[in-house]
C-alpha cells in the first residue's frame, strides 16, 4: 500500500485529480496504489469521497479527471477484472440464486459448475434454485459475495457490505470475506464506517480527509489472520480515532 505515484508492480493505481458534485469537491489529488493480495480498508466522515472512489474505480462513474489503472492497464467502464459488493445485495427477486449470481454473462452463457462451485463455498450449496425472498439478510449477501466472484476478478471492492446485518452474521461474513480472498488471491479494496472491523479484517487502513487533503494511512499489524481481541490493536485504534477526532470526523 502507497499513498503516492511511483512506478511499481502495483496491481491498481488511483489518480484521481477532481472529483466533483456541481460546486462541492470531494476527492482531489487522491493517489493510493494497492499491492496484490492485500487488503484495505477506507474510512473517513460521511461525504468524503468513500463510495464516489469505489464507484470510480468500478467503471460505474466517469465523471472526473484522472486515471485508474490496473495491471499497468488505464480502465474505463465496468470490467470483469472488478468485483462490485454494494450496502445492501441488489439482488433480482424474479430471479433464482443461481441466476443472481450468473447474471452478468445471462442465461446462455451461464457457468453452472462454477455457479454450484461459488455456492459451496459461500456455505449456501443447494440453494441454486431458491428465490431471494426465501434467504435471510445474511444469506443474500453471501449470493452477493458470490455474484462478485463469477467473473473471477483480480479486485474486489465492498461498499459497506455488512452494516445491515446483526453482529454474529456480521463475523461470519468478515470470516468468509477473509477465506475467499486468500483462496481466490484477490485484493480487496473495503468501504466501513466499523474501525473494529476494519482492524481485523485489513493489512491497511486509509482515512479520507478534507478534499484536498493528502489520506493518512495506517498499517495494522500483526498479520492476517489475527484474533479480533488482540490487544497491540489497541494503540492503532486509539490514534485512529484520536486523527478522526481531530479531523472532526466523527
């Protein structure tokens, strides 16, 4: 993780010089490189820019000045190379699971052996046919989950993917977060508002200033995995909050 441009074998470069909604700035002179494989979390007060830099680096927002780079490659537009994990599951009701999680190729060219691979191992095998009324709040995120990984993207990005469920399922989807990017090899780029959550699940953790502002970036160690109660996490979490105080972000 770099918060600066420097030619290397990063596997996504953001330069982003302007972001703008009419008069109000939001990102400016935003540069973060993310390396393979890791994990990183952003987070920062509400409006700074969290979710316009995911759907930018998505290919779902075009509306700025900069460049977004992976594998040394500028993108534009929506790519299979990003997997995209919203708040809430944006699932298709009429739709089946197994559906759901195929439907950026369509119904023809629907995979169904990796559609049933997914499904086991986001803990859901035997619900390919089922309806997304029929799952509770947890179990459509893990169809979320593995509607992210169809495309078998180098990136996943998450936008506040679990703040709608209860804490023990909120665990066990950070647990399988963690599973499936170290067996898939992905890097994981994570908007949270939860510094718990942050501390536990990533290798750095970047906080969104004022526009303008360069992000201050933290690195959580010890390595993944590392226990939820581990107390050397404690000072990293006490000056997050004491640079988030001062920032008068929260």
């Amino acid at each position: 993780m770099n918060a600066s441009v420097r030619v290397s074998a990063s596997l996504l470069d953001i330069a982003i010089d302007a972001k703008r909604y009419g008069e109000r700035r939001v990102l400016h002179q935003l540069r973060l490189q993310l390396e393979r494989g890791e994990i990183v979390s952003l987070i920062g007060a509400s409006g700074c820019g969290k979710s316009s830099l995911l759907n930018i680096v998505a290919g779902l927002d075009d509306a700025y000045r900069g460049a977004i780079q992976l594998d040394g490659q500028r993108q534009q537009g929506l790519s299979g190379d990003i997997g995209l994990i919203f708040q809430e599951p944006r699932l298709f009701p009429w739709l089946t699971v197994a559906q759901n999680i195929s439907f950026a190729h369509g119904p023809a060219m629907a995979d169904a052996a990796r559609v049933e691979a997914l499904l086991d191992e986001v803990g859901l095998a035997g619900y390919g046919s089922a309806l997304i009324k029929q799952l509770s709040g947890g179990q459509a995120q893990r169809v979320a989950i593995a509607r992210g990984l169809y495309t078998h993207p180098k990136i996943l990005l998450l936008d506040e993917p679990f703040s709608a469920v209860d804490a023990f399922t909120r665990m066990k989807l950070q647990d399988l977060l963690l599973r499936v990017a170290r067996e898939h090899h992905l890097t994981v780029l994570l908007v949270t508002h939860d510094i718990d959550e942050a501390l536990y699940l990533s290798d750095h953790i970047v906080l969104l200033e004022a526009a303008g502002e360069p992000p201050t970036v933290f690195n959580v160690t010890p390595e993944r995995p590392r226990a939820r109660a581990d107390a050397t996490l404690a000072p990293l979490r006490h000056a997050i909050l004491e640079r988030l105080h001062a920032t008068h972000a929260i």
